[in-house]
C-alpha cells in the first residue's frame, strides 16, 4: 500500500509541475504571479532533481516487483511521458548555449570561450551545485559607502542601503572594463548580496564588477530609487580607478524591477531631475545590460495581462501619468520617435543615439515581465538605434527568475555576456 500511495503521489505532483512550466496563472494578482514564477522557474531549471528522483523510484518499485499488475504498467507508462517532458525542459535548458550563441556571434572574437560540455568535470561540478558561484582568484570589498558625508549626516540610517559590493580579480588588473549590477526585488527587497552568477564569471574575467544596494520602497518612492542608482554611478566614475577599473567605460546591468532602474538611468544621463545635489556630476554609462525587465509601468496595450499598473502604484508610490511615462523605457523611445526635436542634449550620446549599446534578455515563458511587453520595446529601440547597438536573446521556455541560480541556461548566460561587454568596452577605445 505504501508504495502505490508513494508512486502515485509522485506521478500526480511531477505532473501538476510540470504544467506549472507551460501554463499561464489564472489568478491576477502579482504576488500570486510571483509565487506561480518561482515554482515554474524551480521546475523548469532543476528538472534534473525530478528526474533523479523518478529513476530512483523506478529502482525501488522493480525491486518490489511492483510493475506485475496490469493497471501499473499503464501508470509506468503515463509517467514515462512525464519523465519525457522533464527531459524536454533539461535539454532545453542545456541547448540554451545555442541561441545565447546565435545572438552574440556578431560580438565573438578568437578570446572567446564557451560552456563547459556535458561531458565535462566542470559541467557537473556546477550542475550538481544549484548555488555555484566562481571565487577562486576572485576578491571581495563589501560595504562600501557611495553616498557623501553631507548625504550621510542627515540620513544616517540609509548607510546600509548606500552601500556596494566589488568583486575584483585578485591580480589586481588594470584599467579594466566596469560593470553596476542593480539587483531585482520587485522594487522593495532584494540586496547586492544576491549575485547571479554571471557577476563572479565576469569577474574571473578580470572585469570590475560592483553590486549596488538602494533604497527599497515602500519606505522611499521610486524617483529616490532612481537617485540612489545615480548615486553609486557617480561614486564609481569618481573612486573605480583606484579599485582598477576604467572610469571611461562603465556599463549598468540589472535583473527584474532592477533591470527597469538601469534602464531609467541608462536613458537619463546626467539628467538634473534625477540628480539632485550632484546635478554637474557625470552619470552616464556606456553599455545595459537588462536581464527579465520591465519597459512599460503604463501597461500601455494591456501586455501584461493583468492590473500591474495599480500594484505598482501600491508599490512605488502615486504619480502623474506623465511620471509614469517618464520612467517607462518604451515611452522614453515613443516620445522621441514623435518629439526629437524636443529630446534634451543630456539625455542623447555623442552621437545622438537616446540608448548606450544595449544587451536584452527575456524569458519567452516570463508570467511577471511577458515577453510580448518586452518586444514592444525592442520595436521602439530598433525605430530609433541603428545596430549593432542591440543585442537581443529570448530564451523558450525559461521562466522569470532563470538568471538566479547556478544552472546549464544561466551559465551559457554568462558566456553571451561578456564577449557583448567586451565589444562595447574595444568600440569605446576606438571612438
């Protein structure tokens, strides 16, 4: 009796999984989405951990004799189909090397690597570590301040939520490209301390890389989220050479609602509205990278299928409809497409192009960022940025927080990004 509770059980919740992975939530709610995203994002990159356990439970119930009832071996089979999808979604995940490739052959050069086979030590060393992050050779300089001390003497409180983290090589290298990663949170939680793990890669890769914190809503709005990102960009220009870092090359990374922060800022350079106190102070950055993000608080057209607006609002704080425009990507670029002549000079490079080069990735699965939101934006940026300046990968079937974990999808990740950062970092040298 045991064993047929125990099969049974395991075939009706690998199922029910395994439809989290492909279904859409019913419910409208966003933290209801958040949750149905974790679990499909849990199922769809540790398939593997299913599919040990069903091989496992096949080696139990042989043993028992299990499968000589006539009505079991149709459950084996029907399982076996279930197995088959976990399959599916491991190759998927592991075949994710193929379209990160694609998408990024144009940045490749003879320096570049690619991820470890599945043949390989290394594969399973990090396949069989779901929080593997490299740090041989890599040196860490936690909590550092980027605010001032005029900033700090009245808002002494925020020292902890003014901080960052530098992950360097322990070479201590020269002159080397910058990265700012802005964590994701759905703007009211997350902190630095949370690295995916193509930070550390990138590091091995002797890039310096910074992991900021900011202040969370909904104790602060989100402009002040915008000014906190603005903040650390300011501090890094200012002190990142002394840490080894290029000032004249920084790129802004960031990961769900923090991919929406580096957004804004990537497309407001120096803007004094979002710089008060250091208006004269350089924030411009020359290179996004947005991994999962959001491109539209509005919900101009409905893509996100749900009242995302009003939870924002709950969220970030109550604005005009021109603010939330404002800081909407995808308007920013609407808007110019209608108004270049109104464009400010601080908001265009040199070249008058409203976007640094820029690396999108999306999960095509994403219930939280819908992927078709996230086209929109690329229509608008391809309207008004002549490429190569965009780099775009859409991933099937991953789900929203697919970048978090050490898994085969995440990894190849890691291998589209830095050849991309390298690229932009060669093209600035040459300008």
């Amino acid at each position: 009796m045991l064993l047929e509770v125990l099969f049974g059980s395991s075939m009706l919740l690998t199922g029910i999984l395994l439809i989290f992975v492909v279904a859409k939530p019913l419910t409208p709610g966003h933290l209801r989405r958040v949750q149905f995203s974790l679990i499909a994002t849990f199922v769809s990159e540790f398939s593997h951990v299913f599919l040990g356990f069903k091989l496992w439970l096949y080696y139990v119930l042989s043993n028992a004799s299990f499968w000589s009832k006539q009505w079991y071996q149709y459950m084996y089979w029907l399982d076996v189909c279930i197995c088959l999808g976990f399959w599916a979604l491991f190759l998927q995940s592991y075949f994710a090397r193929h379209p990160v490739y694609e998408a990024t052959k144009f940045y490749r050069n003879q320096t570049s690597t690619e991820p470890p086979t599945f043949f390989s030590f290394s594969f399973f060393f990090r396949f069989m570590n779901p929080i593997y992050q490299a740090s041989r050779g890599i040196l860490v300089q936690d909590d550092i301040c980027y605010a001032t001390d005029s900033e700090l003497e009245s808002n002494k409180q925020n020292r902890r939520s003014w901080s960052l983290d530098i992950l360097q090589h322990a070479s201590f290298p020269k002159n080397r490209p910058v990265l700012i990663y802005v964590h994701g949170g759905l703007w009211s939680s997350g902190s630095k301390e949370k690295r995916p793990p193509f930070l550390p890669f990138l590091a091995l890769k002797q890039y310096v890389v910074v992991a900021i914190n900011y202040r969370l809503a909904p104790k602060v709005k989100f402009e002040d989220q915008i000014v906190d990102v603005k903040r650390a960009i300011r501090w890094v220009k200012s002190n990142i050479a002394t840490f080894g870092g290029d000032p004249s090359f920084v790129a802004i990374a960031g990961s769900s609602s923090g991919a929406h922060l580096a957004s804004v800022c990537a497309m407001t350079p120096n803007l004094a509205k979002f710089q008060p106190g250091f208006e004269d102070a350089d924030t411009s950055v020359q290179a996004l990278v947005s991994i999962s993000g959001i491109y539209d608080v509005t919900n101009f057209k409905n893509k996100f299928g749900y009242k995302f607006q009003h939870w924002f609002k709950q969220i970030c704080g109550e604005y005009s409809d021109d603010f939330y425009r404002e800081i909407s990507p995808s308007w920013r670029l609407r808007e110019a497409e209608d108004k270049k002549s109104l464009i400010s000079a601080s908001e265009q490079d040199k070249k008058g192009h409203l976007m640094p080069p820029t690396m999108i990735i999306h999960a095509r699965n994403d219930v939280l960022a819908p992927v078709s939101h996230t086209r929109e934006f690329l229509k608008l940026f391809k309207q008004s940025v002549a490429d190569p300046r965009l780099c775009y990968i859409e991933l099937p079937n991953a789900n929203h927080f697919f970048y978090s974990l050490s898994t085969p999808r995440s990894h190849a990740l890691s291998y589209g990004i830095e050849p991309f950062l390298r690229w932009c970092s060669e093209q600035r040298k040459i300008q």
